[in-house]
C-alpha cells in the first residue's frame, strides 16, 4: 500500500511539473510549432478522440474476459412448496462455459483491428487540425503583413493632407485640392481598419482551433516567405499511400472482416459446459455429479448463409474503396503538387518583375513629386500601386503556405520533418 501511495505521488509530482513546463514552454510569441502542439494538446476534438481510443482499448480487455461461471442450485420433490429442508433431492454445483479454442482469440483480433480504426480516425482528425492550424497562423502573418503597409499609406496620405492645407491657407492651391487629400486620407484609413479586422477575425480562428478564448490576447512569431520545396509526385504518391490515415484504417477493417470471417467458421465448432455439483437424495449418502454439454452444428448452412457471407461480401466491397482510395489519394497529391508549383511560380514572377517595376515606378514619382512636376495625389497613387502590389506578393506567399501545407495533408506527413515523424 505505501509503494502504491509513492507511486501515485511521484505521478502526480511529475504531471504538476509536466504542465509547469507546457506553460512555461508557450510564454511569450507562438511559433507555428508551439501552436500545432497546442491545439493537438487541448483541442477538444482531439481529447474527444483520445477518450475514444481508451474506450477501444477497453473492449480489448472485454473480447479477451472469460465467461462467468454459474452456480447451480436445484431442490426438487419438495412436500410444499419453497420447503427446502425437507426436499426429497437436491443439486448444488456451478458450471463452467469453456470456449473451443481460437474464438477468444479471434474475438480479441478484431477488438484489436477496431482499436486500430480508432487510432487513424485520431491520426486524420489530427492531419486535419494541423492543416486549420496553419492556415490560420498563416492568415494572421498575412493580415499582419497587410496592416503595415495600409500604415503606410495612412502615413503618406497624413503627411499630404497637412502639407495641402498648409497651402490652401497660403493661397497656393485651390480648396478642391484639400478635399482629394481628405478623401485619400479617409480611404487608407478605412483600409486600415478593414485589415486590422481581418487580423482580429484570423487571430480569433486560430484561438478557437488552439481551444482558447476566441478574443484572448494572442501573439505568434514567423515568416510568411519559405524557401522553394523541390517535389517528386510520383515519390509523394507513394509515400501518402504508406503514411495517410485512411490507408491504415481500411487496411484495419479488412482485416476485421476477414477474421470475422474466420470467427464465423469457427462457430461450427462447439463450446463446452463444464458442471460439477453434489447430488443429494433423500435416505441414500450424497454423491457428487459431473455434466458435460456441448452445442451441436446441426444447421450448418446458417453461418454460411448468414456471417460467412457477409464478410465475403464486405471483404469484396473494401477491395472496391481501396482502389477507390488509393486513387483518390494520388490525384489530391498531384493537384495539391500542382498548386504549390503554381504558387511558387507566381511568388518569382512577383520578385522577378512586378515588385521592381512597381517600386522604379513609385520613385520615378516621387522625384517628379519633389521636382514639383506632380502634385501630392499622383505621389499616393503611385505608392497605392506599389503597396497593392507588396499586398498582393503577401498573398502569394500566404497561397504558397497554404498549398504546401495541404500537400502534407495529402501526403500525410510534414515535409520538413519528413516521413520518419508521420503518425
């Protein structure tokens, strides 16, 4: 009883000291890791899907339990009834039900293959979670991104907006030329309001997935910008059909049903009841009775008919959903594989060409604007179009993020990690 006491303390130490260093561990900015390992840490989907499987694994402990055995009592030529003593002949015994050998095993193989199936449901709630969280993350890197350019311009159009009032009231210029600044200046500021907005509803999401307040203070830390993944398809396709969760879990249910199959034919083999009990007749000296009774196979053609057949049957239908599956996988790799291609492609053209054109033009402007050859709206206009065209390289990248993120999905695993880390 005291090691048990010690035992249960030391546990209970080590768990205090376990959360202590989780708490300590997520203190200050969130990196995407901290946040992944969070949400399959609290999130209530996966808690659910833990308890689930402990619930699996408890029927593994109940296919493998033996029968109870009975104890028998039968009083018979009794003078009235319920008149025990003065019973004429009485049994008292118990009886044992002995399996035939191999059906608690088999029984215990398919609890076993069930576990299994719960397990790849857990694996794939968990390929999904991981997906939501860095889709999440990333968008609240992309609206933060967005606010500091829409600053920007909030900035510039402020700065016009005093200097065109300076010259109204100096009489250089007319009263129409400080209403243009004002709309300007009203138009960056709603546009900032809208991507801090963005940022709040992201930030919210991505609380919500980690199961925390959605509103709570959050602060993550990353880039958007990812060096370039160099991808094999074909070998991406063959390593989802060995790490994707569905891939494991059919392969559990077809072998539930083959050994359902298997525990099917061993029904034609009878179990056994085992009685010992003491025989007591009235007048004669108590002797002891030993029963043996075993189930006869007699309808034979019902398990042929009836569980016999259903397995086939199943075992047919899943052959058809794994060719169906196996697929269904390899084209979400490819166009997943497409996608990132394509978002990497657009992410060169933006640093390539778009970025630099769209940067020589604004300060082409801006040294007309100080040579006073433009005015102040043209100067904006030109540094609107070099931030629509930064907000739109943020996109870019934000899509690369997220299309490299769902092609781990499909493949079931982390590409910086690699496949030696995959569920």
């Amino acid at each position: 009883m005291i090691q048990k006491k010690s035992r249960f303390v030391v546990l209970a130490v080590a768990g205090v000291f376990g959360m202590l260093r989780a708490q300590a561990a997520v203190e200050g900015p969130l990196n995407l890791e901290q946040c992944i390992d969070l949400a399959l840490r609290q999130n209530p989907l996966v808690l659910s899907s833990v308890e689930k499987l402990q619930a699996s694994r408890a029927r593994e402990s109940q296919a493998l339990a033996l029968p109870q055995p009975s104890l028998d009592f039968d009083s018979d030529l009794q003078p009235r009834p319920l008149d025990f003593k003065r019973s004429g002949e009485s049994y008292v015994g118990f009886s044992q039900l002995l399996e035939f050998p191999g059906k608690r095993s088999v029984r215990a193989k398919i609890a076993a293959r069930e576990t299994e199936e719960v397990r790849s449901e857990m694996d794939l709630l968990k390929l999904d979670l991981g997906f939501q969280v860095k889709q999440a993350f990333f968008g609240v890197l992309l609206a933060q991104e967005k606010i500091k350019y829409a600053q920007q311009d909030l900035e510039l159009t402020e700065d016009f907006l005093g200097k065109a009032e300076l010259k109204r009231a100096a009489g250089d210029i007319a009263e129409v030329e400080v209403m243009r600044a004002r709309v300007e200046h009203a138009r960056a500021n709603n546009a900032l309001k809208i991507v801090q907005n963005e940022k709040k509803l992201a930030a919210a999401m991505l609380n919500y997935l980690l199961a925390r307040k959605k509103y709570a203070s959050l602060e993550i830390r990353g880039e958007l910008k990812a060096p370039p993944v160099v991808l094999d398809v074909e070998m991406l396709k063959q390593q989802a059909l060995q790490f994707r969760p569905e891939i494991k879990s059919i392969g559990a249910v077809r072998d539930k049903e083959a050994l359902k199959k298997t525990q099917a034919t061993l029904s034609y083999f009878p179990d056994f009841d085992l009685g010992l009990s003491r025989h007591r007749v009235a007048g004669a000296p108590a002797a002891w009775d030993f029963t043996l009774s075993l189930s006869v196979p007699l309808f034979f053609w019902q398990p042929r008919q009836g569980p016999i057949a259903e397995a086939e049957a199943n075992l047919r239908s899943l052959e058809r959903e794994a060719d169906h599956l196996r697929d269904t996988i390899a084209l979400d790799v490819e166009e997943s594989a497409l996608n990132a291609a394509a978002a990497s492609d657009q992410i060169k053209l933006f640093e390539e060409q778009i970025l630099t054109q769209a940067e020589d033009v604004y300060e082409i402007f801006l040294f007309k604007f100080q040579k006073g050859e433009i005015g102040g709206i043209e100067l904006i206009d030109a540094r609107r179009s070099l931030n629509e065209a930064r907000k739109a390289y943020a996109d870019a990248l934000f899509n690369y993020r997220v299309t490299i993120a769902a092609l781990e999905k499909s493949i079931g695993y982390s590409l910086e990690r690699g496949p030696h880390e995959a569920n």
